[in-house]
C-alpha cells in the first residue's frame, strides 16, 4: 500500500492537469495502487515498520511532475515508504522555494528539493541539510521561446529580456542569475518571471509571455516536440553536459531539512532514506517503459511518448546510492559564490549543508556498491 498523497496547489492554484504530460489533482493516486517490487532490504527493518502506528511526515516536492523529482513520487508509488515504516504525505508545490517555505513555516517537515537552497539559507544562518541525494546532475535546461529561435542564439542576448523561472527564489532562479554572470553580464538587466512548470510553463513560451524560460523535463521535451527547431541554450541535463557548464557534477535533487529536525528525527530520516535508495536501485534496474506505467497516470496518459522521451534524457541524472559527492557539493558552493554576494561572503562549511551517515547505512543495509 502506498504512502497517502496529495497534490495540492499553492498560487491561485495552478493546474497542471492540463498540461500535456504532467498533471497533479486534487486528491493524488489511489492509496494501493502500487505493490512494492524485490526484498525489504532487511527483516529488522520491515519488522519495525509493522509495529504500531507509523510517523507521519509531510513531504513538501517543488514541482511533483518534474521529472528531476521522479524519485520521490516513485517511491510513493512502490509503496516503499510503507515499507521502510513512514507514512508519507507528499504535497505538491509550484517550485523549490514555495516548498521550502512551507518547511520553514511549519506545514511541512522535508524538502524534495534541489540541494542548492541549503547553501544559500547557510549564507543567511539557517542550518538546512540534504541527507539523500537522488540526482547526480541538475537537469535544467534554458530554452529560447519558440518565436525567438533566430533572435536570442546566446545568454548574452537575455539583458533586457523577460525570463521565466519556475518560481523567484527557486534553483531555475540561481540557475539563470549564474548563467548571466558567468557571460560577464548583470542579472539585474534581466528581467525574472514566475511560470511554474507544466502546462503553465509550456503556455508561457508559446504565448510570448516570456522570451526564454529555465526549464525541467518534461517540458523542454515537450516544447522540442511541437518545434523542432527549438533553440537550447544550456542543457544539464548528463554528466557531459553538466560538466562543460559547471565544471562538474552538480548534485541538485534531495530531501533536505532544518538540523534540529535531522537531530531530533533521525529514524525517521533513516527510513525515509532506505526508501528512496531503494527506490533508485529499482529506477536502475528497470526499463523507461516500466518506471512509466508506475508513476500516476496523470503524468503521462495524454502523451506517453513524450513522456518516456523525456524519462529517456532524465535516467542518467539519478544516483545509485543517494551519497553526496564532496565536490559535487563544492561545485554547488563556487556556483553561488560567482552570482551571489551574500554567499561569497559568508565563509559557509558546505560539509554542514548535507549529511552522508544516513545513505551509508542505506547502501550497507541494501547492499548497494
């Protein structure tokens, strides 16, 4: 059986029903109806997760349909979190940021986020930490507007343009800021939009209200499809990729967490881990085709050829073992040191922006290598 959901929209509730690919309702899919696939990963474990009542935790995901965030939703899916002893709710945002908020605000208690919004609260004295990594690589893509293919052709065309980010705040945000700077040009000239994701984000590029958007599979997929001579500016979407923009992997999707929680629930936050590795281990060891037919519908009925090709570009960014790679994790703080001034001065310790103990005893227990 699987863990409770629930897609609930913030911002004048946003429908991403009506996208072509990813859509999240009201009341999210059927509790059991998914089944949990190969072993428990360890009788102690599925044992205490059958005694009484289960911890209930809120999971707040920054955009449910994006597939940069399939692992968490997936999990959900195989009944994984059930498994491992959670009962989790997942509650869908528009973006990272919005998500964030409600943690820090106290409607929810974990991020499924991008890993890079503990650096910057780290810079402003907030103690955030990552304690699985289910994304090795970003998955960001900034694309040109279809009726702007033959006049924006590199970043330095954005100054004076309109941009769309999923939301202000968010990773797609820090994305485009960096990208801009790193050109040699001021953020500040360009002018940041919130289009969220999903059919809001599709409408947005094809209706000219914005000249360019970052965005995240499926939508990117989704555009190229309708345009094919749609114009990408920057992919990160593999390892090659990601490396020629950023000098390296970028670790960008996790569960992330205020430290007292981590301090004050570390069983919870080590059964929750158990579940998405295990998780990841299943994304490995099955094709695009049957990760499809176990994500909700929703997500992809209305086009599921687009779908999987969109599933298809984003495996190679999902981890084997939820660690944090210590670079990785650098990478991310060079990256806000570039285009953030507030992180570049701030002398943050990234070691204390994630925690490795907790995918550690994953991978022993599971038996990943």
């Amino acid at each position: 059986m699987t863990a409770r959901t629930k897609w609930r929209y913030r911002l004048l509730g946003l429908a991403l029903a009506l996208s072509l690919l990813a859509s999240a309702c009201g009341s999210g899919p059927a509790a059991g109806g998914a089944t949990s696939e190969g072993g428990t990963g360890s009788e102690a474990t599925s044992e205490a997760a059958s005694e009484g009542p289960l911890p209930h935790v809120t999971i707040a995901v920054g955009g449910a349909s994006c597939v940069c965030y399939l692992p968490t939703v997936l999990a959900d899916q195989l009944g994984f979190y059930k498994e491992f002893g959670v009962d989790a709710e997942l509650v869908n945002f528009q973006g990272g940021s919005q998500a964030l908020t409600a943690v820090l605000g106290g409607s929810a208690d974990v991020v499924s986020g991008f890993y890079d919004h503990t650096v910057e609260l780290a810079a402003k004295g907030k103690a955030m930490k990552a304690f699985v990594i289910y994304d090795q690589y970003p998955g960001l893509v900034l694309v040109v507007a279809p009726k702007n293919t033959d006049k924006i052709t590199s970043v330095a065309d954005l100054k004076g343009k309109t941009v769309g980010v999923t939301a202000p705040g968010s990773s797609t945000d820090f994305f485009l800021k960096y990208l801009i700077t790193k050109q040699g040009g001021d953020p500040a000239e360009t002018s940041v939009v919130g289009i969220g994701a999903g059919s809001t984000a599709v409408a947005a590029m094809e209706q000219g209200q914005v000249d360019a958007a970052v965005m995240i599979d499926p939508d990117p997929t989704v555009l190229k499809a309708k345009y094919p001579d749609l114009r990408i500016l920057v992919d990160t979407r593999t390892k090659e990729d990601t490396e020629a923009v950023l000098g390296g992997d970028y670790p960008a999707g996790s569960l992330y967490v205020t430290a007292e929680w981590l301090d004050s629930h570390r069983d919870v936050a080590q059964k929750l881990t158990l579940a998405i590795v295990k998780t990841l281990q299943w994304i490995h060891s099955h094709t695009p085709e049957e990760i499809m037919q176990k994500m909700p519908s929703e997500f992809w009925s209305q086009n599921p050829d687009l779908y999987l090709a969109a599933l298809k570009n984003t495996l190679p960014m999902y981890s084997t073992t939820g660690l944090m790679d210590p670079k990785g994790a650098e990478a991310v703080l060079n990256v806000f040191s570039l285009s953030d001034e507030e992180v570049r001065n701030a002398n943050i310790d990234v070691t204390q922006t994630y925690d490795n103990s907790f995918a550690e005893k994953a991978d022993e227990e599971l038996g990943v290598k």
